[in-house]
C-alpha cells in the first residue's frame, strides 16, 4: 500500500469510528440486503422514526417524484415508489449530523447547493436520457462530496482555506487535492460509504472517473435499453454527468462546459436542447428540495443565464482549441497552474501528516504500529518548493498518556453540565515554538506541560476550573458553566497574560507566547461524547497555530 492509500485508509477509519448510521439507517439496510424485502417490517422500522417518516413524505410529495396524488403515509409512499426508491430516501435523509458541525455556514452553504444540484441533476438526466429511474443517481449525487465533510472535520482550516481559494479560483477542487494528497474528497467519500455498507453500485458511482473500467468490464457509452439493470450499469456515467452539470451551474464553473457536453454525447446523444431543457426546471426543483431539509443556500444567478453565458464563451472559442484544452486537461496540470496555492497545498499537507501519524486510539492488537510517511504526492511539492521536510514528527500527535486522564474528567463536567443546565467549554493551550519539539525528550515535554499548566491556574480564575498536563509542551482547562464568549475572553486574557510577564526563573514557560483552542457547548445534550468537544477544540489550536501563534480559534458544538 503507497503513502497515499494510507492516508485515505487512516481518515477513513477515524471517520468511520466517530461517525456511525442511526439504527434505523442500519435496520433499513439489513432488511433491504434480502432479495424478498419484508415491506411490512421496512415501513414498521421507518415509523420508529417521526422525523425521518416526516422528512420522506414531504420529498415524496414534491415536484421531485411528480406523482399523480398525494401521499399521507408510509403505506402510500410505499405502493407507489416501491422499496428501492424508499430505501435510498432513507439512507441519505439519515446521515450522522457530527459530519456537518465543523463546517462554516459559508461551506456548508456551497456544500448544499452543489449537492443538492448534483442530485436533482442525476435524477432528471437518468429519467430523460436514460429513461430509467433516478433514484440511485439521486442519493449518489447527494452523498458525493460526504468527503468533503470528513476533510473539513479532520484536517480543519488549512484544508477550508484550500476550499475557499479553489472556489475563488474556479479551479479543479478534485485536481487540486489530488495534487496534494494523491487522492480527492471522493475517494474518500466512498471509502465511508463502504464502511457504512452501502450498496456497492453507489460507491462505485460516487468515485468513478471517464477512464475508470466500468465494473462489470464492459465499454462505456452507447445508449442503455431502458431498464433498471442497464441503468445501474450506466450509474457512473449519469452521476459524472450531474457532477459536471453542478459545477457548471452551482460553482459557476463556465469551462466544465466542453467537457459535459463532449462527454454528454459520448455516453447518450446529450445535445445542447436537450441540456437547456434540462437546466430549464432544475433550479426551481433545488430550491423545494432545500425548504424540504430546512436548508439555507447561498443566493446564485438563475441557472439558466449561467449555461447562456457559458454557451457564449463557448461559442467564441474554436472547435480545435476546445479539444486541445481538455487533451491537456485530461494529461494533468502543469505546477504553474497551482503556484498561487502552493502556501495552501504545503499547510494542508501538514495537516493530513498529522492525521497520518496520529497514534491509533484504539489499536487492534499489541504490535506497534509502523511508522508512516506522509504521502509522496506531498513530499514531492515540499521538496519542490524548497519547503522544511514534513517527514519528521508531528508536532500534534495524540499522546494516551495525557489524552485518557483528560477525557475521563471531560466526560464528567459534561455530565455535570448537563445535570445542571448549564455550558460548558474546553480550553487547549499549547506554547508556540520554532524547534522541533519531537527532539526534546519524553520527560521534558510533560515537564513542561506541568509547568505550562501551573501558570495557566495562575492567570485564570474561574469557578470550579480544571487544569491538566495536555499533548507535548500544552494543557487543558475544564471550564463548567462558561459559554463561548466567556471562554474566548478568558483566553485572550491567558494571552495577554503571558505576553506581559517578564522572564523568570520559575516559570520558563511564561517567556513563550500561546495558541489557544476553545470549543464550547451551550447545553450538552443526552449522550453528548465528550470526545466532540477535545477535537474540536484540537481543530482551533491547529487553526490558531497555523495562522502564526499567539491567538485564540474557537467553535460552538450545536
């Protein structure tokens, strides 16, 4: 296995261990995994679910499923959809919310509007060119960019950062991260799923690439019978279609043009009216959709006067100049295309590094784990660019010495918050230095994390606060019944703190400035894992040292 799969394996094991279905999602999947589904036991399964039950017959009753009455019940949705289509509503209407609370309402927002786009998009172009049911390309096209959520999650603000100047750029985001990581967020999205056991058409479709063999080893193109086999064949080919059609219309994307309609006659006679009639509706059908889910999107030109746009740029390029971009498009980016984002590529490249070489929470057995390089994709730009190695130690890695005692006390203020209504919020504080702290000795650092502990219990004074040694050279504060607000006040006078002490002798750790990371929680709900609250505020110490030390990042845990 390369560097690169590693990596993909490592953040997809992390994502499956934090993130898990529902029961209900689970259930649905053991019941439909038998050929002679039992409907009965299904729609009992579903009912066990009021919201979930509540959310499928709003989608069913829309514009989306264009169905002749009205439904008012499982039993209804259930004789006119069928199971298939019941099931896929439920799977992708039932993903684990942690996945979406590390995310900024400015990426979640594009997160949605893409999304949604692609998986409207997969369903009318499945049922008009295909002419075959949508329902699959509707939920692939939905859980695609999942992804996304898990790098968000994992590797935090240099990789939104990367988001956010991809966007800006209208680059390639999948070209971008397999230039960095040596694999893309839907790689990663089906790696999930797989371990999420979903049926296997929809990771395959979820990933698939125009020079990635169809399964079954048969060619591509041509124009399937309209039949559900043939369009589960076709799967891959109708949700590249939807992706390139999303980012045309909800990324704004104008050069993806080419490619959707070269690729769109290829695979099934895609002609530009056909396209117009297409786009013609879509935006409408995204929007119910969003009310449906209760979810805000961005504000976006009308679709239809982006694909005129795009038509016209299109037009005023020459036939022969249009396929010699997409030869070279599809022969790799040359480096010079990237140059404004290597700052990004080379801190995202941090970031996975310190996945990577996390120490496994768990581990399987008693053997210790080999060590692992960071990918080769990210080696070779570091080295490329004449950054610092990144082979070395990370200097964030999880320590269980320090990291159980903190959780076992974590998880006991969050059931004293939640006995007594109340916030709570954590504070992680680490020293901001320039050596590589990986060379100082074992001791040294927890030393130094107790030294840098006793002068936090010094500066802070807050009802019932815990301090404890925490990571290399850092700490934690336990802050019971103290909101966001607070928490970020109290650390920026932590700050400020040790900015004004002059240098002792006592207290070595006083001569360093800090990073702070504070996550917060306003009341934590039943079956809260205090785990959310350690890595999110693990998240905003990362942000705050890679934007240069000295400050605070903080985030709320809804």
């Amino acid at each position: 296995m390369n560097d690169s799969a590693v990596a993909l394996e490592r953040l997809a094991a992390r994502a499956g261990q934090m993130h898990s279905l529902p029961a209900v999602a689970i259930k649905v999947l053991e019941l439909t995994n038998n050929p002679q589904v039992d409907a009965r036991a299904l729609k009992q399964c579903i009912e066990n679910d009021p919201a979930l039950t509540s959310k499928i017959l709003r989608v069913v009753n829309s514009s989306l499923f264009g169905l002749s009455r009205q439904v008012s019940d499982l039993n209804q949705a259930l004789a006119l959809l069928g199971t298939k289509p019941l099931k896929m509503l439920v799977l992708g209407f039932s993903l684990p919310a942690g996945l979406f609370a590390g995310a900024t309402a400015e990426v979640l927002g594009r997160f949605w509007r893409k999304s949604l786009t692609r998986a409207v998009a997969g369903r009318e172009i499945s049922e008009t060119l295909w002419r075959t049911p949508g329902d699959d390309a509707f939920i692939s096209g939905l859980l695609q960019d999942l992804g996304l959520l898990v790098l968000v999650e994992q590797l935090g603000e240099p990789y939104v950062r990367l988001l956010d100047r991809v966007f800006a750029s209208g680059k390639d985001l999948l070209e971008v991260e397999r230039a960095a990581l040596g694999f893309d967020h839907t790689m990663l999205t089906a790696r999930v799923l797989e371990q999420w056991s979903f049926p296997q058409a929809l990771i395959e479709a979820v990933a698939w690439k125009p020079d990635t063999p169809p399964a079954d080893g048969t060619a591509l193109g041509g124009q399937p019978s309209p039949t559900s086999k043939q369009g589960e064949k076709a799967l891959p080919q109708i949700v590249y279609l939807a992706d390139l059609l999303a980012q045309l219309l909800a990324d704004q994307r104008s050069d993806v043009l080419p490619e959707l309609m070269r690729l769109g006659r290829q695979y099934h006679g895609l002609s530009e009216s056909v396209l117009e009639g297409l786009v013609a509706g879509l935006q409408e059908k995204v929007a119910q959709l969003a009310a449906v889910l209760k979810v805000q999107l961005p504000d976006v030109v009308d679709y239809r006067d982006i694909l005129v746009q795009a038509q016209k740029q299109l037009a005023e390029v020459a036939c022969s100049v249009v396929e010699d971009m997409l030869r070279a498009k599809s022969a790799g980016a040359a480096p010079d295309e990237y140059q404004s984002l290597w700052s990004e590529l080379h801190e995202l490249g941090q970031a996975v590094e310190m996945v990577v070489h996390r120490v496994p929470e768990q581990p399987k057995d008693d053997a210790q784990p080999a060590a692992v390089q960071p990918s080769s994709a990210v080696r070779a730009v570091t080295v490329e660019k004449g950054w610092p190695s990144l082979g070395g130690q990370s200097n964030y890695r999880t320590h269980s010495h320090t990291e159980e005692p903190l959780l076992g006390q974590l998880r006991a203020a969050v059931t004293a918050a939640r006995q007594r209504r109340c916030a709570l919020s954590l504070l992680l504080v680490e020293l901001d230095r320039d050596e590589d702290i990986s060379a100082v000795a074992q001791q040294q650092h927890i030393e130094q994390s107790k030294r840098l502990a006793a002068a936090v219990r010094e500066h802070l004074d807050h009802p019932g606060m815990l301090v404890l040694p925490h990571g290399q050279c850092g700490c934690a504060a336990i802050l019971p019944d103290c909101d966001r607000r607070q928490a970020v006040e109290l650390a920026n006078q932590l700050i400020d703190g040790f900015r004004r002490d002059k240098p002792g002798e006592r207290h070595a750790a006083r001569r360093a400035s800090i990073s702070v990371g504070a996550a917060s929680v306003a009341l934590p709900p039943k079956n809260f894992p205090a785990e959310d609250l350690l890595r999110a505020a693990s998240r905003c110490l990362f942000g705050s040292r890679a934007s240069g030390g000295g400050m605070v990042k903080s985030i709320e845990i809804y």
